[in-house]
C-alpha cells in the first residue's frame, strides 16, 4: 500500500493498475474520493496526480473510459452540485456570490453560465425559490405548544 500526501491530507492508494478495466475503476473512484474531501481547495490535475501516484494521460484515460468527462470537468460537476446543495438550503441573507466563492468560483458570469447549463435553472432562482419555501413554511416556536 502506498500512502501519498496532498497538502494537509492523506489518502492510502493500493497499486493501482491504471485507465482500463478494473483498475480504471478503482483509480476513478479513488480520484473521486480524494476531490470529494478537497471540494473548497484550489485543486489542479497535477495535485491528482501527486496525491494519485498517477500519469496524467492515466487519470485522464480512466474518467473518459469510465465517467466519459475529464476529472477537471468531474470536479467542477461537484463543486455545482455542493454549491446548488447550499443554494437549497439557503439561510437568510445568504446570496449566490458567497456561495460561488465558498465553492471556488472565481467568476460569477462563468458559475451562473455553468450553473444554468447543468441544472436548467440560474442560482438566483435556485436561491430565491429556497427563501420563498422558507417563509411559506410556518415557523413553530416553543410558545406555540404551551396551554
């Protein structure tokens, strides 16, 4: 077992036999796993292939065989959901900029355009769906049950 380390993290990689198969596989998962507990980092393919032990043509190989995108494009798909996950749940006076930021996005024009592209939606409509839901929905406090 080999044990790489990326910034303050460790990840444990067996040896992987790497892009086709069941080693592609095992190596895509592995990626995903390591970018899941990365999300809010400044990741680059060459921080993958560090913390991988992997080429970057392998890497690259095994997510067009197995996922049919590029692990920066696979990164960027999770960074989108996590930050359309927050937009949900929004709190009040949360706004898309922040969220954007939190979520490594840079430049607001491009995380809307991307945005809207995979989810059919801007974020602001994400978000302001998010806020009408909350005030619809009746706020109970504990004066409220007493007799």
């Amino acid at each position: 077992m080999d044990v790489r380390a990326a910034g303050n993290s460790t990840l444990r990689v067996q040896s992987l036999p790497h892009a086709a198969g069941a080693g592609g596989r095992q190596l895509v998962r592995a990626t995903a796993a390591w970018l899941r507990a990365h999300l809010t980092e400044n990741v680059t393919v060459g921080d993958l292939c560090r913390a991988l032990n992997a080429r970057e043509r392998t890497l690259h190989a095994a997510f067009c065989d197995h996922l049919g995108t590029s692990p920066k494009a696979y990164f960027k798909q999770l960074r989108l959901t996590a930050a359309r996950r927050e937009l949900q749940r929004a709190q009040r006076g949360m706004r898309v900029t922040d969220v954007a930021l939190r979520w490594g996005f840079l430049h607001f024009g491009w995380f809307a355009h991307d945005y809207s592209q995979h989810f059919g939606e801007t974020p602001r409509a994400t978000l302001r769906r998010s806020q009408e839901r909350r005030r619809a929905t009746p706020q109970t406090r504990p004066s409220d049950y007493a007799a």
